[in-house]
C-alpha cells in the first residue's frame, strides 16, 4: 500500500466523528477537522473541505456510521426497521450533497447494504456500518496500489506526466488515482516529474497537487490551465494521467472541468492520455457520458478571488465543475482491476 504519510479522510477509532484534512485551507495550514454528524459531513463534502471522487466516498459512508452511531445511542430500543429507515433517510442525504461523483452513492450503497444483513437492534446495525466505512477505507488504498502497478506496466521507466486537478493522497483515502504510480515509481527510485495544470477556479492543481508532490520529493512544474495544449506540443510529456468522478459503461469518463480539452490537445500531438481511477468509479448502470450529471457550482466561485470582486453584477457565469471526455480521446482506462482499452468491457465492476 503507497502512503505519503497524509490521512485525509478517517472515521475515528471510537465511531463518534470523521476527521479530515480542511482541504480548503491548503497550501497555508494543514488542519484536520472532527465533523460529529451527518450535517457536518454533508457541508465539508459540499464546499470541498473534503473533496475528490474517492475521498468523498470514504468521507460518506464514516459520516453515516457516525450518525446512526449517534441515533443508536439515543434509541437503544428502536427496532430493526426503524433504524433501517433513519438509516436510508440519512443516506439519501449524503448521497446527494454533490452529484457527479459516483462514489458517494456507491459508497453509501454499500453501508445500506451491509446494514441489512445486520437489521437486528440499533446498535448492531450501526456497528456494521462502521466496519463498511472501514472496509471501504481499506479497499482503497488497496486499489491504488493496484492501479499504480498497472499503470507502471504500461509507462516508460523514467517518464514525465501532465496532471490535472488533484488525484493524489488528498483525494483518495491516501494512496491517489492517477498520482499513484507517480508515488510508487519515486519510492523505488525511478525519475519522475509531473506537469499539474493550476485547476481552474479552485485551484486543486496548484494548492493541492502541487503541495503534496513537492512536500514527497517529487519534482512539479505548475502550468496555468491554458497551457496545456502548448506544452503537450513540446514534446516534453510521455503521458496525460487523470483520475475521473464516473466513468460511464462506455467509456465516456467524467472528471474536472478542462479534462476534455486537455483529451483534445493530448490526441492532436499524439501523447497518450490515460484515465486512472477505482471500479468503484464505474457506474454500469450509465451507458453514456452525456448522462452523467455535470454538478453546477456558484457564481462567486468565478466572480470573486482572493477578496476581490471580479465581475460587476449582472454579469453571467456558467461553472460546471466537471466535464465528459468522449471515449475515442481516451487511450486507456486504468483501474485496480488492470489496464481497459476499447471497447470497454469492465466486468466484475463492483456496483
Ligand atoms: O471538485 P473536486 O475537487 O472534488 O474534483 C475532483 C476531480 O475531478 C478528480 O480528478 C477526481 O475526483 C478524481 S480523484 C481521485
């Protein structure tokens, strides 16, 4: 299992809160924040204290442990069904604090489920949606791992990549997407060096990718996000490595916005451009991309930066926070279960 020492997202060893990383406050601080119930997780995964496809996954599920832990306590008599009911209510909840990302649902899926098959008493019930929240934990960083081997299998020894938006530990419950086999060929010693693209407008390149990789060891170039169709011209990167928040049965993958035009521009010059991400990203149950829906974020995210008002009143925003790459653009799909190429065939996808 790769670790670069940073725990993002944890359910604390006595179930009554999720601690996290305050993603917000990087690069200045690094702060971890206890969220105690349901509410708290909802508003940390809504305005991207906690944030990336994985991490909100994880974030999810130990949120509702520690809820129905809560409700537990203060019902020890509530029956089966009951708490099954406040179970699904809450779960429905987290699961819709941000669409785009299919691990969120996947993830709260997965507590529903084992809830059931313990739908005894109160606390029967919470405590196997604790281990869940656990396993789910432990499974992740058990495919990063996994993918960072596949990914090795098919990179040049010593390579040079260009990223976009945050995959690494940050964004996962430690071990990255498709920052993992970044950090695994640094830690056996193989040259790497990464291009991270700033990540437009909330800066998940420059204040999170940038910051974790240069606090590994690992050399990082900063890029404004326009540059990217300039430097994959140059020649100077072996491949695009992404991560995704849902990849559609097809192939068609959604991830932050700008992904599709750094596709286009990785296509036009011939570089490779490889989406790295956990089965848990793929949602079968969506044939296409234009399916996926795009999650719609504020207008002071574009309208203000850095306490400055940047756009008069009346001025409009568009700002999706994700878009779809077509499949044709995508050279391989990547996962812990191996390297996919087209026509995509992802069996035994857990959802
Ligand atoms: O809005 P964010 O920061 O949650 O968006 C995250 C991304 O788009 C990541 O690329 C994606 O979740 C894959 S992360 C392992």
């Amino acid at each position: 299992v790769i670790t670069t020492g940073l725990a993002p997202v944890r359910l604390a060893a006595d179930g009554q809160s999720v601690r996290i990383i305050d993603q917000r406050r990087l690069p200045e601080e690094l702060v971890y924040r206890d969220l105690a119930s349901a509410d708290e997780v909802i508003d940390a995964i809504r305005t991207l204290a906690v944030r990336g496809a994985p991490a909100i996954g994880i974030a999810g599920a130990a949120g509702l442990a520690v809820a129905i832990r809560t409700f537990a306590h203060a019902h020890p008599d509530a029956v089966g069904a009951q708490v099954m009911e406040t179970l699904s209510s809450i779960g429905a909840r987290i699961a819709g604090a941000r669409p785009t990302a299919v691990n969120l649902g996947w993830a709260v899926d997965r507590c529903l489920a084992a809830a059931r098959g313990a739908a005894e008493s109160a606390s029967t019930i919470a405590a196997a949606v604790a281990a869940e929240a656990r396993r789910i934990l432990d499974e992740d960083l058990e495919m990063g791992a996994a993918i960072a081997t596949h990914a090795l299998a098919i990179l040049p020894d010593h390579f040079c990549i260009l990223t976009h938006c945050n995959t690494g530990s940050l964004a996962t419950g430690g071990a990255g997407t498709a920052l993992a086999p970044v950090y695994a060929a640094h830690a056996v010693g193989r040259s790497v060096t990464v291009f991270a693209t700033e990540t437009r407008p909330l800066l998940q390149g420059s204040r999170l990718t940038a910051w974790e990789l240069h606090n590994a060891g690992i050399p990082v170039t900063v890029i404004p996000d326009g540059a990217a169709a300039s430097l994959l011209r140059s020649g100077r990167v072996d491949a695009v490595l992404v991560g995704a928040d849902r990849i559609a049965a097809n192939g068609d993958v959604a991830n932050k916005v700008g992904t599709y035009a750094i596709a286009i521009a990785a296509r036009r010059h011939g570089v490779p451009f490889h989406v790295l991400a956990p089965r848990s990203t793929i949602d079968a149950s969506t044939a296409r991309g234009h399916m996926i829906e795009i999650e719609l974020r504020a207008r002071d995210e574009l309208a203000q930066l850095g306490g400055r008002t940047l756009l008069a009143d009346g001025i409009g925003v568009w700002n999706p926070a994700f878009d779809v790459t077509p499949a044709s653009l995508v050279s391989a799909i990547i996962t812990d279960g191996g390297v996919h190429r087209p026509p995509y065939d992802f069996g035994g996808s857990p959802r």
